[in-house]
C-alpha cells in the first residue's frame, strides 16, 4: 500500500484531476486546466521555485494580477503556491520545520495581534472590502520573513534570491527607464500595464496624468516606485562591490539605474534615504563612503540639472506652499482625532485611506503611526518591538574597516532596511503596501542571515581583494 509519502501520488491525483475535467469540461478549459496544473505541478514539487520566480517578477511586476476565486497579485499567488508547496514537503519530510530566531519570534506575536484588528475592524469599520482575504494577503506579505531561513538555508541557496532579486531590479529600471527615454510622458506606460492584467487602470491612469513629467513605473505611484528603487540601490551597490565578472556589471548597472530612476520619478524621500544611507556609512568610516558620498551628490546634480521636473521637485523642498507638504502636516493635527475614533484600528476591510482633505478624510504619511492607524497602538508597539529585536541581531561593528566578499551583503541588507525605516518618517508605504513589503520582509530576512552566518557570501566567480 503506497504512503503518502511516495514520489508519484502528487502527478498521479493531478492526472485523475485533468482526466475527469477532460470529461466534464471543454477542450480549452482542460487545456487551460493541464497549464495551471502544470505550473502547479512544477511549484509545489519543488518550492524553492515559487520562491525565486516570486523573487524575480515581483520587482518588475508587482501589482499583474490573476483570477484565483478572487483577483489577487501574481506576486502573491506565487508566495501562496511556495507556501502550498513547503507544506506538501512538510508533509512528505523534505524540508525541516521552522526555526524561529529572536527577531521572528518577535514578528510571530506581531501577526497573532493582527487577529484582533481584523474582527474589531470588520464588526465597527462600515468598510467595503473583504477582511479575511485582505488579512491573508498581508500574512503572505510578511512571510518572506519565513520563508527565506525554510527554503534558503545555505549561502548558495541565499546566492540565487539575491540573484533573482537582482535581476528583477534590473528589469524594473531597464522597463521604467525605457518608457521614460522613449517619451518622458508618464501616461505611455498605461497600455503596457493593461495588457500585463493590472487592475483598475482608470486610477491609474490618472495618477500619471497627475504629473506626466513624472518617470513611470510599474510601481504606479512616485513614492512607491522611489521605495522600489531605494531596495534595489544598495543591494546592487554592495553586490557589486562583493563580486567580480558579470554579477559585479549586474551590480552596477542596477545601483546606477536605480538611483536615475529615483531623480527621475521625483521621490524626495527615497533621495533623502539615499543621502541619509550614504552620511551612515561615512560616520562608520567604511571605505570609500566618501568618495561615494560626492560621486553620488555629482550624479544628483547632473541629473537635477539636466531634467527640468526633477528640479521643480527638488526646489519644492524649500518652499513653504507645497501641497504634498502642507497634507502631511494636516494629517499629523488630525492623526489623534482618527486614532481615538479607531482604537482598534481600521482593520482590514480595506486599505488605509489616502488623504482627501475635500471629504474630510486623513491618512498619515508616517510608517509607524501608520500601524497605529491600522492594527491600533498594540499594533505599532509589537512592530517596534521587531525591528528593536532586528537591531539587536544585525548592527553592525562601529567602524567598518574593509568591505568585502565577507560582509558586503550583510553591510548592503542592514542599510537597506534602515533606509526604509527612515522614509518612514515621511512616508508609509513601507506599512501596508502590498508586494513592495514583501520585498522589505525579504531583505530584513537577508540581513538577520547574513548577520547569523557573517562569513557564508561566497560567489561563483572568483571573489576581489579587500579594499
């Protein structure tokens, strides 16, 4: 009698499914079927796929949708399908459980708190949307925390997210650049999305007809794309400081792209990060910061100057007449009337709301007091409580005398996820933003690695010498 561990009962009780729809179905549905089960097949079988594809589509792709009962991101059927796929190894004994550090037990009392504002929220909140799914897309949101120590264990394994992650920057710069090259009108780009299944394309449409100067991306909005962008600058700076050959070019080419990009797009707060990154790895005294601190002002100044926008957005930082200015401040005088009124928080029956002071409606552009406003005051305090626990486990030594093969992603990892806490002051879609925190969980998860294994960064090609 076969267990349920044989190798073959998974393709054999898909084939049974594919047969009976064969009969009961028309031929392009069964054939529509034999795709989704093959892809299914190929997922489940071996997750570590699901993931890396998660990796590679999500920084180039992130909002394409499919159909799954309900419209859902494919970023995010891909982690659900990994998920899928690590309990059927679970099941048969392929894969270990999970192990949970400092920092993940931290995050797991954070999530178990999200249960509360999910039922307060949907009984006392009069909002529209569906709050079971919405809270099961925001835990696949965070579970690359998860995921990455289950399917990623060894350096190799490590070696191809990044990889991947890289890549799908590089397509993500090489697609937005592009468009923005070929036309430097923002509203180009809305065919393109239509055809890749993005929802609700009106508003999307408008909000690059907003300000059509604007580089476009498929991260839709400026300061989303400006968050992409600030993930990916690091990354690729460190990576290719730790590697020669190709992957060095690859390292490059996306730090280098994804830093026009965030001129381009007008993203004060990711520029800012960057700067702020920059000055942190200066008081270390890591090698060449510096130098690397005025090649960036020089490259900020060329491109400010070659791109009229761009320095319409940047004088904007000095005006006091600036709307996006004067809403922030509104919505930090109206944030405690707003939090009383939720004390629970607005659960999940849909997204924060962005301020409309027309309807008298205030979100806050403030990551932190955004959780508040969200999952209430327990909420905000379990999440400070996790990035206080990442802390502890990653900071780094006080100065940073070499940069290398050994520490280079590490280095990268940490200062990427302190930039995008910095934008938090500033910003908040580093809170609830679907698919770009997944990307933020992914690379805190990399850096709590990195930091439990300092020395496990090897590459294929050979390493260079320590500065």
């Amino acid at each position: 009698m076969w267990s349920v561990s044989h190798p073959v009962l998974l393709p054999v009780g898909l084939g049974v499914v594919f047969a009976a729809l064969m009969v009961l179905t028309s031929p392009v549905l069964a054939g529509l079927a034999l795709v989704a089960l093959a892809a299914l097949l190929f997922i489940v079988t071996q997750p570590m796929r699901g993931f890396l594809l998660f990796c590679l589509l999500a920084p180039v792709l992130p909002w394409m949708t499919v159909t799954l009962g309900v419209r859902i991101t494919t970023s995010e059927a891909l982690l659900a399908l990994t998920w899928v796929g690590v309990a059927w190894s679970w099941l048969t004994g392929r894969l270990p459980g999970i192990t949970l550090g400092p920092t993940e037990r931290k995050a797991a009392y954070f999530l178990a708190w999200t249960l509360v504002p999910l039922v307060m929220g949907a009984i006392l909140v009069p909002w529209e949307g569906i709050p079971p799914v919405n809270w099961v897309r925001y835990l696949l949101n965070v579970s690359p925390l998860a995921l990455l120590p289950i399917l990623a264990p060894t350096p190799k394994e490590r070696e191809q997210v990044v990889l991947c992650l890289l890549l799908g920057f590089a397509a993500l710069t090489s697609l937005s650049l592009g468009f923005f090259l070929a036309g430097r009108d923002a509203r180009l780009m809305v065919p393109f999305l239509t055809a890749v299944q993005y929802a609700n394309i009106p508003a999307i449409a408008d909000i690059f007809g907003a300000d059509p100067g604007r580089m476009a991306s498929p991260w839709v909005h400026p300061n989303s794309t400006g968050g992409a962008l600030l993930l990916a600058a690091p990354l690729g700076l460190f990576y290719g400081v730790a590697h020669q050959g190709w992957r060095r070019a690859l390292g490059w080419f996306v730090a280098l792209t994804a830093l026009a990009g965030i001129v381009f797009c007008g993203s004060r707060g990711a520029l800012l990060a960057i700067a702020v990154l920059v000055g942190w790895l200066a008081l270390k005294r890591a090698p060449y910061a510096g130098r690397g601190m005025v090649l960036g002002v020089l490259l900020a100044v060329l491109f400010v100057m070659a791109y009229e926008p761009a320095q319409q957005r940047f004088m904007s930082l000095f005006s006091s007449n600036d709307v996006s200015t004067g809403v922030r401040l509104e919505e930090y005088k109206r944030f405690p009337e707003n939090a009383l009124r939720h004390p629970f928080g607005l659960g999940f029956g849909a997204e924060t709301p962005a301020s409309s002071p027309e309807k008298d409606v205030y979100g806050v552009s403030n990551l932190w007091l955004n959780y508040w406003f969200k999952l209430g005051l327990p909420g905000m305090v379990l999440f400070i409580m996790v990035t206080l626990a990442w802390w502890r486990e990653v900071r780094l030594p006080l100065r940073l005398q070499h940069i290398g093969p050994h520490n280079a992603m590490h280095i990268a990892t940490v200062g990427t996820v302190l930039a995008a806490l910095f934008t938090g002051f500033i910003d908040h879609y580093f809170s609830f933003t679907q698919v770009l925190i997944a990307l933020f969980w992914l690379v805190l998860a990399l850096s709590l690695h990195y930091a439990r294994q300092p020395a496990d960064t090897p590459s294929a090609d050979p390493p260079p010498r320590s500065p």
